[in-house]
C-alpha cells in the first residue's frame, strides 16, 4: 500500500524510481547520462558522454514526438518540461494513454496543462501544478496504470520545437480501487450570446473531478465573472454543485478588483488569478486572465456522470440609460481544462481533436 505526504517519505517499500528523459529515452535503469549523440553534442564539444549530450529533443512541424511508453504496474509521479520556443504552449498537444487504450485519456495545449495558455508566461505556485521562471513546467498529479502508459506530444506548428522534458515515475503494484487521470481542453471562441461555455459532457462512470484552468478572454466592457460554474453528478437536471460567480468559485471575491491596484493576481497552493494580461492600447486591445481551482481538498466525486458548465455573464454599467445596474450576457472567449479521475482509462466522450485555428491565440 503507497501512503502519500511527507508521512510517506519514512515507509520502507517494493516501488522502484525510474525516469525518462531524452538522456534516457526508455526509463532504462542505469541508462540515464549514456548518450553518444542529441541536441547537445556540439556545445558538449570533447567532454564526451555523461556531459549533457542529449538534453532535449527537436520535434519537426506537423509531426508527434514519443515522450515515454512505460510497461506496467505503476504510477506517474512527476512531469517536467520547458519548451523552445514558447509559442509553442498553443501549437503542441500533450496526450497521455493508459492501458494500450487507442484513444487518450489526456489531449490538452501543453501550455493550457500547466496554466499558461496564452503563450506568455505566469508563475503558478500551486501543490499540483508549477510554472516557474521561464517557462518551466511542472505536474505532480499521480498517474496510475496497470499494464502500459504512454505520453507523447504533437507538433501542430510551421517551426520546430525543442521540448527538454523528464517523466519521474515509480513501478510496482497499484491499489485495486487506482482510478486513472483525465483530462480534457475545450474553448468558446465565443461562447453564443445567452449561452455557456461547456467544460465536460459525457463523462460516464465513478470517479472525481478535481481540477479547473480557465484561459478566459473578454470581449465585453465591465465586470464579466457573473458566471456560475455548475456540476451536474450522476443525472443531475440542476446541478447539486452550484458556485456563486467565477471569481468565486476561484477564491476570490468583489471582481479580484483591489481599490487603487485594480485586478490583482495571487497564487495559492489550491486555487489563483495567476495571468492578468492588460491592453497594450496597439494590437493586444481584450484583457485576458488565467486562473485555477485544484479540488484536491475538496473533490467532487460523482458515480454514474458528469456534466460541467460556466455561464458566460457580466454586468450591466446600469447609468445613463435607463436600465438598472443589471447582470447581462457577454460572448467571451473561454478555454477550458477539465482534470478528472475516471473508473476506465478511456473516457466514452471527449471533444474532438482541436486544429490550429481553434488552438490559435488571437
């Protein structure tokens, strides 16, 4: 049995620590720091092996890299990974199989993954999730998988990519009741006027919902986080999870608006406002946000499905006009990530693969 937490860290166990990098591309014991050719070859100069020979890889346009393909039982611990360029955050697909299933659990932006989905970087200092200086992402979701886990990411763009990156993972046995990882990436460009943005549909099975980032664009003048998010579990006609407003449900209050500073970010080991992108008064004319909610603490398990929403809504200036100070619909641009644990390792409904158009930050 793995005990989790720093308790863990005095148990005695039969798991093994491996890792896969592009020093050691098959998690090979004692096959890290062997590499006679790579990406670092040239700047190594006569060092020779064992002096950082091949610390990244070079994924051409239009093209999928395989980052790990890992034989089973065991658990993914930790994810890390920094990319070159960063324009690169929108145009690669990070995908994760488990099992030898076809299709992915896991197909989200690798920027989007890691909470920076516009391309430009923001530091999240979260229990989950890190994004550190410059661009240096990091996951420790637990990934359980019985018999086969395979990670790779996809090159959508015209320019190449040089991904550095490092898979950390135990193997030995995994609890009976392990749920595997998901997690899915959908965007409203916009959303329909007096519609909602959809995080998740079709989500069938037992499992919990654990985590949120939302990339959202405003198109609209004022407050525009009126919006509700709501969970639908197990045939829901209204939903038995119901937040009060997006800043809300992210653990902040009164529009992040702090007097004399206006919107103020913050990151917190489970929830933040972590990007604030301002116009630039030239070409950048929408204000743009990021921001999270991990229910680690707080998961919400369902056992049949799971449907989730957030209303696109602001408020009305209500002066001048005749008309009352007044909630009022807004067609925003909202990317969603959705991360969830699912009894299957394939989920029966998932978006479809988004293109570049979709993908593109505008």
């Amino acid at each position: 049995m793995t005990t989790f937490g720093l308790d863990g860290l005095t148990r005695t166990t039969r798991t093994v620590s491996r890792s896969i990098s592009a020093e050691n591309r098959t998690g090979a014991k004692s096959g890290g720091g062997r590499a006679t050719e790579g990406t670092g070859a040239v700047a190594a100069g006569r060092l020779g092996p064992g002096w950082k020979i091949s610390p990244s890889i070079d994924i051409a346009p239009k093209d999928s890299a395989e980052l790990a393909d890992i034989e089973g039982p065991g658990t993914i611990r930790h994810l890390w990974c920094t990319t070159d360029p960063h324009a690169a955050w929108r145009s690669t697909l990070l995908r994760m199989y488990w099992e030898g299933e076809e299709e992915p659990a896991v197909e989200v932006p690798l920027g989007d993954f890691f909470c920076n989905g516009w391309n430009a970087f923001s530091q999240v200092s979260s229990v989950p999730v890190a994004a550190n200086p410059n661009g240096g992402f990091n996951a420790y979701w637990p990934m359980p998988f019985r018999r086969r886990a395979r990670l790779t990411l996809e090159n959508l763009g015209a320019e190449k990519v040089t991904l550095y990156y490092q898979v950390d993972y135990e193997l030995g046995d995994v609890e009976k009741d392990a749920s595997w990882f998901h997690a899915q990436w959908r965007r409203s460009h916009p959303v329909p006027y007096g519609d909602v943005h959809t995080l998740l549909d079709g989500v069938t099975g037992a499992g919990c919902y654990v985590g949120t980032y939302l990339a959202w664009g405003v198109n609209s003048p004022g407050w525009w986080g009126e919006g509700e998010l709501k969970f639908y579990l197990d045939g829901d006609t209204y939903p038995s999870v119901c937040g009060t407003g997006t800043e809300d449900y992210f653990g902040g209050a009164w529009n992040f608006d702090v007097p004399g500073q206006g919107y103020t970010s913050y990151t917190t080991p489970y929830l933040g406002l972590n990007q604030i992108l301002r116009p630039d008064g030239l070409y950048r004319s929408q204000q743009r946000f990021g921001m999270y909610r991990w229910h680690v603490l707080d998961p919400i398990r369902f056992g049949a499905d799971l449907r989730v929403t957030v209303q696109s809504l602001g408020i009305g200036p209500g002066q001048g006009n005749g008309l009352p100070h007044r909630y009022r619909h807004t067609s925003d641009d909202i990317a969603s990530t959705s991360l969830f644990y699912l009894d299957a390792p394939a989920c029966a409904s998932r978006p479809a693969t988004p293109d570049l158009t979709a993908l593109e930050v505008d």
